[in-house]
C-alpha cells in the first residue's frame, strides 16, 4: 500500500508530465488554428493539388497494407507449421530487424537491391527483361512492404502459435486436409487480428514521411506530410502547409476512431495448458512450401540489409569519420537522442506511477478522466504525427528569428514523443511486476524514499530504463522527419546528413554514412538488452 505522501507524490508527477505533453502539441495545433484554420475547409476542397495529395496517401497506404497482409499470412502459417527448422530462431530476429531499423537506411538498403543498378536490376538486364524503377508509387509500396511485412507476420505467429493443441489433435482425428485446418481452425483467428492489423499497418502507411520523400520519385507520388514539408521547405507556402497539416489530422483522427471501432481478439480457448504438436506442416508438399516461402521472405528481408553493409563497406569510412560535417552532425544527434530519450523514460516514469497512485483510489469522475488521460497521453503522437507538430512549432516560432536556434528543444521533444509508446510499453511490465513482487516486503521493512529505491528499486530497474533509453535514442538517431524541416548548416542531424549527400548524388558518402548510423543505432540497443534479466517483463517488451 502506498502512503499518503507517496501517492500524492505520484499523482503530482503525472499531472506535471500530462501537462508538459499537453501544453506541447497544444501550441502546435492551436498555432495551426490560429494562422489557417478558418479557411482550411475550403482551401482542400477547392484545391486540387491537396485532394490529389490525399487520393495519393490513402491510395498508397491502402495497397501497401493489403499487400503486406496479404505475403503476412503464408509466412507467419509456415512459421506456425515449422516450429522446429533449422534456423527458426535466427529468422525471428531477421524480422525483428526491420522494425528497428532507422527509415532512411532501409530505404537506402532497398535502393542497392532494387535500384537501377541493384541486384535485381542486373538479373532482369541479364534475362533481357527492362529494368525496373524503384521510384514513384512501386518503390514506396515495396519500402511499406520491407518494414510492414515483419511486423504483421509476427502478429499473425503470436495468434497462431496460441491456438490450444486440442484443436489441432482433433483436426487430425477427424482427418481434416490443410485446406480444411485453414479454414476452420487458422482462419478464425486470423480473422480476429485482421482488423488490428490492417489498421495499424494503413495507420503506420498512412502517415509515411522518410520513404516517400526518399522513393516518392516527384509530385505525382507525395503523401500529405511530404507535401507539408515541401511547402515549407521549397515553396515557402504557410496557408497550404497549415492546410495539409490541418487535413493530416483530421484524417489520423478518422483513422483512430476507426480502429477503436475494432473489437479486440477474443481471449484463448479453454486449454490443459498441453505443448502444441501440429501434425499438418510433415507432408513433403507442405514442407516444401514453407521452405519456399521462408526462403523468397528471408531473402527479401535480408538483402537490402546485405547491400547496406557491403555499399557502406566499400565507402572510405576513415575518411568520412574524420570529417568535420559528420563530427558535428554526430554529436548533434547524440545530444538530442539522449535528451529525448531521458526526457522519454522520466515521462514515461512519471505516469506509471501515477497510474500505481490511483489504484485503489476508488472509482470517481476525476480517477476515471485522470486515468483515460494517463493512458491516452503516450499514443497522442498518432493522432497529430510528428511532422504536423514540427509544423505547428515552424510556423510559430518563424517571427521570432533564426528558427535553428529553437531546433534542437522542438526536435528532441517531437522525437520524446515519437519514442514514449515505445518507452511505456518496455516499461509498464517491468514495473508492474516489480512492485507485485517487491511492494508488501518494502512496506513490512519500512523502506521509502532515496532507501527503497537504491536497496530495491533500482537494482532490478536499471536494465529495463536503459534498455527503454537505448531504444527512445535509437529511435532518435533514425528520425529524418522533423530534422528534415528544421535542418539547418547549424543544426545538421546525421539522418539530415545523409540525406543531403543522396540529394547531391554522393551516394558513396551516403552508403557508409548509413553504415555508421546503422551501427550506432545496433549499439544502442545491445547495450540495452545485453544484459537485461530474463525476466516475465521481457515479453511484453
């Protein structure tokens, strides 16, 4: 049981960090309101340019998610049906890799493999087939698919893998063909994630920044926030960027109320609790699928990773890390990686607790709006995404001078809240099972204060805050977006800096830039995981 001072102690603190958050994408959306809002509605029905940039984001985000859905399914059923190949584990942490891999390496990555001069390229030449662009509507489809793909695959496995052995015993009693276990036992619980999945996924497309910029090929393939910022950065047009900003929300917002419409998955079925033995993945036809179809997903997952290594490799890396331009843009995203990460964990830190203070506090209007607001407040970066918010604290801040000066704060506190869902989601379970297990006896013994958190707290806390840390940075480090509108000669990011050395064709330069950033970023998060305990609280990591 929490004291008195204790629970105020938390209370206070997540009203401070609900505040900071509020206050912050309050002034960018009522900075927005304030210099364009009256007339947005008109401006994007009357202007074509805007309803053709809208058709485009939802039209890509639509294909990408239903492709991705759709290569998600087989894959994660021969994962499913495979639990024993060879190399399983290894595979899990190839789609693992993806999901945290920085956009702009990734989208360099898939240039090298299916640019004009890419592996694939090369074999269509060889074959006397014409080469295929990567640029322009095909290639950010491919991109959405490269890091969507792992993602829905791994949702897909976690649903299958729990359906009860029983099911399974009972379909092979009944002598059930594949197509017969597909339908009536894989398909009902594919049916219930689909939903999620697919939502999140378009959500994710939908608000696309680093792959249409880098892939888009041109106007005819610009999402709404890439519109946003070339309006600023390259037509200096405020009514239009304030206009689309205005639009990216209302659509994100359409976008979350949809998916809240979604009823979540039904709980699993009543089980003995029985390891699974699926018997429909033994026959040579079915093995031989799966093969091919972990082989051709393997294969596309792993060769752009490939061609970055090798390109980056090939770079003069000696050369470019003695260069002045990547010292400064090193430590320049450095700095701001690790305030928006510290900056990610407080907050983070300071709700949890929050939410412990209000565990048992009864059931009144203000515990129910306090902790709707709590659990809300961290997912608020999808509702007005990052670029929007960099156009909002633009905008606003351009009368008073040289904007570079007020990059860095807006730039690490767009990237805290990019990386807090993140943050709360390694850290929610690794402090609820601490205090499970540490509560009574630190109460019995008397231990408050600096005293429990040094002799209990900490000890077993340390490795899931630096591993929330490492990850809110690594995030940080692969941010392009809000960089990108704020990138200055004096505030020059290291995503920023490859970008610009790709814009000027040194795509030497930007190989093993990419590299280096790459590395970095794996640095970080073994440094986090490394030694972390194999604790329950991983899972939900």
């Amino acid at each position: 049981m929490l004291t008195e001072r204790q629970r105020f102690q938390g209370l206070a603190g997540g009203v401070i960090a609900l505040a900071g958050i509020g206050l912050f994408i309050g002034v960018s959306v009522a900075a927005l309101l304030a210099l364009g809002g009256g007339s947005s509605v008109r401006q994007v029905v009357a202007d074509p340019v805007v309803l053709s940039v809208l058709k485009f984001t939802m039209l890509q985000a639509g294909l990408s998610t239903v492709l991705s859905v759709l290569l998600a399914i087989p894959l994660a059923r021969a994962l499913a049906r495979q639990p024993r190949f060879p190399g399983r584990s290894w595979a899990l942490r190839l789609m693992a890799v993806p999901m945290g891999l920085p956009v702009l390496i990734g989208a360099l990555g898939l240039i090298g493999v299916w640019g004009r001069n890419g592996v694939i390229n090369d074999l269509l030449a060889a074959m006397g087939m014409s080469r295929f662009s990567i640029y322009g509507l095909q290639g950010i489809l491919l991109a959405h698919v490269f890091f969507n793909l792992p993602l829905a695959a791994r949702l897909f496995l976690a649903g299958l893998e729990r359906i009860p052995d029983e099911y399974w015993l009972v379909s092979a009693g009944l002598g059930m063909t594949p197509r017969s276990q597909f339908r009536f036992v894989e398909w009902p619980v594919i049916r219930q994630l689909l939903p999620g999945v697919a939502s999140l996924i378009f959500m994710l497309c939908a608000t696309s920044f680093t792959l249409v910029l880098v892939l888009g090929g041109g106007p005819a393939a610009t999402t709404i926030e890439v519109a946003i910022y070339q309006a600023l950065r390259f037509d200096f047009d405020p009514p239009r960027a304030i206009t689309l900003a205005l639009l990216q929300i209302a659509v994100t917002a359409a976008l979350l109320l949809a998916m809240a419409m979604f009823p979540a998955p039904e709980t699993a079925a009543q089980t003995a609790g029985r390891p699974v033995r699926r018997m429909d993945g033994q026959a040579t036809a079915v093995r031989l699928i799966d093969a091919a179809m972990l082989l051709l997903g393997g294969l596309f997952l792993a060769l752009p990773l490939a061609a970055i290594v090798i390109a980056g490799l090939r770079a003069d890396l000696l050369g470019l890390v003695g260069e002045p331009a990547f010292l400064k843009a090193t430590a320049t995203s450095l700095v701001i990686a690790l305030a928006a990460g510290l900056m990610a964990v407080t907050v983070a830190i300071a709700m949890i607790r929050a939410q412990a203070a209000l565990t048992g506090a009864g059931g009144g209007m203000f515990v129910v709006i306090f902790q709707a607001l709590l659990s809300a407040s961290s997912s608020l970066v999808l509702l007005v995404p990052a670029m929007v918010l960099a156009t909002g604290w633009f905008l606003l801040l351009r009368p008073l001078g040289e904007v570079g000066r007020f990059a860095p704060v807006i730039v690490a506190g767009i990237n805290m809240l990019m990386a807090l869902p993140f943050v709360m989601r390694v850290l929610v379970p690794a402090f609820a099972d601490h205090r499970a297990q540490t509560a009574r006896l630190a109460a019995s013994l008397g231990l408050t204060g600096l005293a429990k958190l040094r002799l209990v707290d900490w000890p077993v806390l340390k490795w899931p805050v630096l591993m929330a840390l490492s990850f809110a940075m690594a995030l940080s480090l692969g941010d392009l977006g809000a960089a990108a509108l704020f990138g200055t000669e004096n505030l020059t990011t290291l995503p920023w800096l490859i970008y610009s050395r790709l814009g000027n064709y040194r795509s030497d330069d930007a190989d093993g830039l990419a590299l280096l950033l790459g590395l970095t970023c794996l640095a970080l998060t073994l440094f986090g995981t490394g030694r972390i305990p194999a604790r329950r609280y991983q899972d939900g990591a």
